[in-house]
C-alpha cells in the first residue's frame, strides 16, 4: 500500500520528559486534499518497564487535536500551558494535529468551549475503526497507514473548508513563521482586520488570544534554542525573541513550563 508519507519533522513543541525520554514516535503527512483540515498524524509506539513511568511535556501549537489509543477516545481543545501525558506499560495512540480551520466543525461550536479541556470523541465509529485498524501491532507499518486512513475518510467530509477557516489557517501560518511578528497590531496589518474583529475570530475559531499566539510561538523558538549541545546565552535568546529583558523571558518561560530556562537548558535530552 502506498499511504501517507511518512515524516519525521523536528518537533520543538515536544519537551520530552525531565529524563530526556521519548518513545518511538511515527508521524505522517495528510493527503494533499487534507492539508487545509490536518498538520500530520503521530503515532507513539511505547513499552516502558513495570513500575516506570515518563511524564511526556509538550507546549501545543492553537489546534485541537484527535486521539485514539486502545483505552480512550479524545477530543482535545488547545491547551494555553503546558499539556503533559503520563505513559507506562505498554501501549500507542494515534493523533492527529488538525489545522486551526477544522476545530469549530468538530466543536460543534466555538472553540473557546474547549481550550484546555478533553472531551470524549463524538465519532465513536471512528474510534472502533482506527482500533480495528491497528489491531494488536501498533509497530506493523502497514497497520499504521490503515490507521491514519480511517480518520482521513472521516475528516473529508468536512471538504471544503470554509473562507472564515481558510483566514486563521494564514494567520496562525504568519504568526508561527515569521519571528519579526511581535505585536498583535502586525497581524491586523497584514491581514487588514481590526484588533477587535481578530479577537473574536481567533476565540471562536482556535479559543486562545492573538496575544497568545505570539507568545507560544515565542516559546517554542526559546524550546528550540534552550535544547541545543551548547550553553545558550539566555540574555541574547530573550533579545533575540524580543523581550525588554531577561527577566521578564524567565516568568514567561517559567509560567508555562514550570522550569526557569537555565534549568530547562540543564536538563539531559
């Protein structure tokens, strides 16, 4: 079977565990015709010793999410923290990261209802489908395509997307892209809306602020750097991601991660 093309993207979102652990995880491409609805699907295979558990921290991108495993069935809103997953034994999931247009479809409604709250998944078929469809070897290539398959049939029926959606799919694609983007008045420039009318949109269509945006897209850029083999110079990261000052990067960085930078930059990976 052909499927979708596998990828393995350098995920700056996902902070690993405070022991640098992660499981194997196999991310894939949406079909062309879905890249409007879905950023990628992935799919964490893991089996940790008895008694060991690792507690996965991610910073989320503005989009809701869909997760399957063997024991739940999820639909995820945006997280405005940090959103962490505690994994033990065995087992996998597979998500799929949908693009800021298709959260109000699968919401029912604005989005907003759900920032930082998991809800069961509506689509129960769906659910017993991707199951079926990963059956007992989550590692078996063929198996995970088929998986990943099941949810594009059911997303195509939210083709086509929208005007409304098709806008903050760019407006969050300008803000994650371009570090220059440090002010909300910028993004109401570009797109030649008032900073009123990019409120309401941003809190029906991806429930989180336009300020927010920036600031996670900050953060992620400051994951990245605070990661690296060599000793970052936290001054020049936080001038560099256009803070007044050090001090004000570490609360901010500290207020969602829970870590100073020096001791996130510390951490083994």
């Amino acid at each position: 079977m052909s499927g979708n093309r596998r990828i393995d993207p350098r995920e700056r979102a996902h902070l690993l565990d405070a022991s640098g652990y992660t499981p194997p995880i196999h991310r894939f491409a949406p079909s062309p015709d879905l890249a409007p609805l879905v950023r990628r699907y992935w799919m964490p295979v893991w089996s940790l010793p008895e008694g060991v558990t690792s507690t996965q921290r991610v910073l989320q991108y503005p989009v809701c999410l869909v997760v399957v495993s063997p024991e739940y069935a999820l639909l995820v809103g945006p997280s405005s923290g940090l959103s962490t997953q505690e994994l033990s034994g065995t087992g996998w999931a597979l998500g799929t990261m949908l693009q800021p247009a298709a959260g109000l479809a699968l919401a029912s409604g604005p989005v907003e209802r759900l920032t930082d709250q998991a809800v069961p998944l509506p689509d129960e078929d769906l659910a017993c489908r991707i199951r079926d469809a990963v059956g007992d070897d989550p590692e078996d290539p063929e198996r995970q395509q088929a998986g990943v398959a099941a949810v594009e049939t059911t997303l195509r029926a939210l083709l086509p997307v929208d005007e409304e959606g098709l806008l903050v799919n760019a407006i969050v694609e300008y803000v994650e892209g371009d570090p220059d983007v440090q002010r909300v008045g910028q993004v109401c420039e570009k797109f030649a809306i008032t900073e009123r009318t990019l409120q309401r949109l941003t809190a029906r269509r991806i429930g989180l602020s336009p300020k927010w945006l920036i600031q996670r897209r900050r953060l992620h850029e400051a994951a990245e750097r605070l990661a690296r083999d060599e000793r970052p110079d936290l001054a020049r990261v936080a001038a560099d991601l256009g803070y007044a000052d050090q001090a004000h990067f570490g609360r901010d960085f500290r207020a969602v991660t829970g870590l100073t930078p020096g001791a996130f930059a510390a951490e083994p990976r």
